[in-house]
C-alpha cells in the first residue's frame, strides 16, 4: 500500500512538473504573440528604419535591415526584447514581429454633404492602450458592426467647425454591411502636417456617432518634427477599412 502512494505521489509529481512545463511554454508563447507597444516605424533608407515609441525613446532593430513597410511611415503593433548597447533613449531591440496599422491622413469636410461623403453609420471608441494621440497621430481601437464582408470606410474630417480648427469628425460608412456582430479594429490618422505650424503641442477634440448617440473626446497631441509619408495601400490587419 505504501508503494503504491508512493508511485501514485511520484506519478503526480511528474504531472504536475509537465503540467508547470506546459504552463511555462504557453506563458512563453502569450509573450511573443501580445505586442509590447505600439510605435510609429520612421524608415531610414540604406540605414534601415527606427520606431518612435515615445516622446523620448526610440527602438532601433538589431536583426532588421530594412522597414518591411518600405519607405512608408506607418503606426504599428510590434513584439520586441531589449537588447544590450541600448544608451539613454535610444534602445537596441530584437524584433519578433511587427505588423501595421491602417494608417491615413484626415480629410477635408464637403459640408452640408458630409453624410453622402464619408457616411454617418454608427461607431464606437474603445478606451484601451492602444487609443491613443502621440507622435502627431491619432491611433483608435474602434468597434462597430461587421457582417457582409463590405469594406468600411474610416475618416477623420477635418473643417467640421469652422470657429475651431483642433475639432474633428470621425466619420464611417459601412456601406450598407448593418447586420452582424460587434468586432473591433484599428486605425491611425496622421495630424502631422495638417498642425505643422500650431506648434509643438494641440488639444484637440474628436466626435463621433455612437450607437448611443454624440460623443466626443478631447485629447492632447503632441507632434513629430520629422515630415512624413503615409502607407495608403490596405494593410493585412485591418483589410476591411477604408
């Protein structure tokens, strides 16, 4: 009898350390499948690119030569480890994956056609980490209904109140995709260029129409000195936004 508890004890030692070994390789995988920030990617031509994860620290890969979104500058998701070398805020940083955000620029308001223009179908702003103004963008985890496969057109309009130029309409046209189910996705807007002159900081404020109606949010952005382009082609992640 004491053999056998102690074969069923040693058995269930062995369980458990497989078990914890199982935990420690899921654990490892969740940390390389989550990002670890979101970033705007800057290429640098023949010097490869660098990603701007704040206002004071940049990320230089160590094991990318070249952006893979090419010359185009673009908000991304990235998954990295910090590498040694790194000095002050400039951090070295082994990329695991990278993967980019819809990125556009804002549009001008046709007016009293605005609804015709770029719709008036209900959408949502999800508070989470990656909503957020910084770098002269605007990035938004936004949800609405998805269903037919339609594309769904974002902007963001620009003009909408002609005694106050830091407000903006966030627009969308579902093209007519209304049933379905709640999904979410995100999209970046370049502000760089359109406060290029308002200096190095605006408060801004957004609106948008819900499901429940008008809202809107004030935000406060500060800006990148750098110019920069804008990848206007569809991205793999969010392939069902215009």
């Amino acid at each position: 009898m004491k053999k056998f508890s102690l074969y069923i004890w040693i058995v269930g030692i062995m369980a458990s350390l497989v078990s914890l070994t199982s935990c420690d390789i899921d654990s490892d995988y969740d940390e390389v499948r989550r990002p670890t920030a979101l970033v705007t990617v800057y290429p640098q031509g023949a010097n490869g690119f660098y990603m701007q994860l704040d206002s004071v620290t940049t990320l230089v890969p160590t094991n990318l030569k070249s952006s893979p979104f090419g010359e185009k500058t673009v908000r991304a998701l990235v998954n990295y480890n910090e590498e040694s070398g790194s000095n002050g805020g400039v951090k070295n940083v082994k990329v695991n994956w990278i993967d980019s955000i819809r990125t556009k620029l804002p549009v001008a308001t046709t007016g009293d056609n605005d609804d015709k223009a770029f719709g008036n179908d209900p959408i949502e702003i999800v508070r989470d980490w990656v909503t957020v103004a910084e770098d002269g963008y605007i990035t938004l985890r936004i949800r609405t209904i998805w269903g037919n496969g339609s594309k769904h057109e974002i902007n963001l309009v620009t003009g909408t109140n002609k005694d106050n130029v830091y407000e903006l309409t966030l627009r969308h046209n579902a093209n007519g995709d209304l049933q379905g189910r709640y999904a979410d996705a995100l999209v970046a807007f370049d502000l760089n260029s359109l406060y290029k002159n308002h200096g190095d900081k605006v408060k801004l404020r957004l609106n948008w129409q819900s499901f429940s109606g008008k809202k809107s949010l004030d935000v406060s952005l500060k800006m990148h000195s750098a110019k920069t382009k804008v990848m206007e082609e569809r991205l793999p992640m969010c392939s069902r936004i215009d």
